[in-house]
C-alpha cells in the first residue's frame, strides 16, 4: 500500500490535488474504515480546517484544544482510539464511528496537517505493519507543503 500510496504522489501538481487523490486511495485501499481525509492547520487563526476527504460530510474547522486532531496537533503525536466512546475529547463526525487513528505531519517541527481515519469497526487500527506504512506516508507528505 505504501509503494502504491507515494508512486501515485507528483510534487508538480498541486498540494490540494495529491492529498484528495491520496485520500481517495486510501479510502478504496483500507478495509472497513468510513472516513478518511486530512485536517489543514491555519496557525493564524488557531484551527485546523477540512481539506481533502472521502467519507460523509465533517466539521469544517477544529480549535487546537479540541478533539482528537487537536490533541494530535497540540502533542505532535499519533494517535490510536480503540473506542472513540471512551474518549471526552472525540468530535463525532459520524454516529457510524467506533475508532479512529490521527497522524500528524510535521514539517520543520511544526504540525502542518494531519490525516484522520475513522473506522466503525471498534479497536479496528492494531495493525502494527498497516500503521507503520501510514506514519511512513504522512512521513514523505512533509516534502508537499
Ligand atoms: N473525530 C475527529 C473529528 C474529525 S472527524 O472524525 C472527520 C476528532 O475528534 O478530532
């Protein structure tokens, strides 16, 4: 999936345009997840805002003290809910979600987006080898922005 992932990658298009082809690939490549897509960070205005996604509809902005994206931004780290349920911080885009993973992506030490996958299979991201390959993506996205 990796492989696939960056080949499909082209840094002489548009950033927009890789992360929604990058979104959609993801989309129709992990099994059982109902939403993935990216946050955008604007630090001016203190927000992540919505940027390429499959799935339903979502929330067009996130503070940084809110939800697992911002606690993802806030601590510059990934993060893994079995059961969003359990979770205060969880925004629920969709009744239909039980888990969710977040990764951030860091350029110059700085969280300039994230990529948020939701799933409504509980515990769904404990694949070590798939999680890795992910984190290995949002890796090579830094040299987009
Ligand atoms: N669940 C996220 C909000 C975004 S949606 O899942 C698409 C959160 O708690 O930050």
């Amino acid at each position: 999936m990796k492989k696939e992932a960056i080949s499909l990658l082209d840094k002489n298009y548009p950033l927009v345009s890789n992360l929604a082809n990058l979104a959609s690939f993801l989309y129709s490549s992990l099994p059982s997840i109902n939403w993935v897509g990216f946050y955008l960070v604007d630090k001016k205005k203190g927000y992540l805002y919505l940027g390429p996604f499959m799935g339903p509809v979502a929330c067009y902005m996130i503070p940084f003290n809110k939800g697992i994206c911002g606690r993802s931004c806030r601590n510059k780290e990934v993060i893994i809910i079995d059961d969003v349920h359990l979770d205060k911080e969880h925004i629920a885009c969709s009744s239909l979600t039980n888990s969710e993973m977040v990764i951030p992506i860091i350029k110059n030490n700085e969280v300039v987006a994230l990529l948020d996958i939701d799933s409504p299979i509980l515990s769904r991201f404990i694949n070590k080898e798939e999680n890795e390959e992910l984190i290995d993506i949002c890796k090579y996205l830094e040299g987009l922005f």
